[in-house]
C-alpha cells in the first residue's frame, strides 16, 4: 500500500467533502475559509494523487465540480489522514 502525505489544509478539505458531498471549488473555498487561489492548488495536487475526483459542470460558477474519491474516502473513514502529515 502506498503511504500518502496529506498536510493539513488537505485534510480538511476531504473531510468537507466527504461530510458535504460534492461541491464546486469555490463553495469549497468557502466553507474551508481558504483563498479560491489556494483551493484550486490543493485540489490539482489532490485530483493528481486520485484523492478527489474534479469534472466539467456547466451549471457551477466555477464550471467544476469537485467529489471525494472512494480511496480518500477510506482513508478519511480508517482515521489514517489524522496522522499522515508533510
């Protein structure tokens, strides 16, 4: 199994996602009370590490929409991402 590092911003926004659902960046921004600037950085890297899912939405204003994966599921549900950090 691969060990994966999650800093802490990461971390909190898949626990938004899997507590919310799907969202649009800047909902997610929002309620992580993180700059959209930095959100769409987290969420390149975590979308290249398979943790969250991104596609095209027309009807979001970010035109996006952003899901957990089921692997960053399991990982926030076994309580791993806790202690996982950079």
């Amino acid at each position: 199994m691969m060990r994966i590092e999650l800093d802490d911003n990461e971390r909190k926004i898949l626990e938004t996602l899997a507590r919310s659902g799907a969202t649009s960046p800047s909902a997610l921004a929002a309620e992580t009370l993180t700059l959209p600037a930095d959100i769409e950085a987290m969420l390149r890297t975590l979308n290249d590490m398979g943790l969250v899912l991104m596609r095209d939405d027309a009807d979001s204003v970010d035109g996006k929409l952003i899901a957990i994966s089921a692997e960053a599921r399991d990982l926030i549900g076994s309580g791993s991402a806790a202690q996982i950090k950079r």
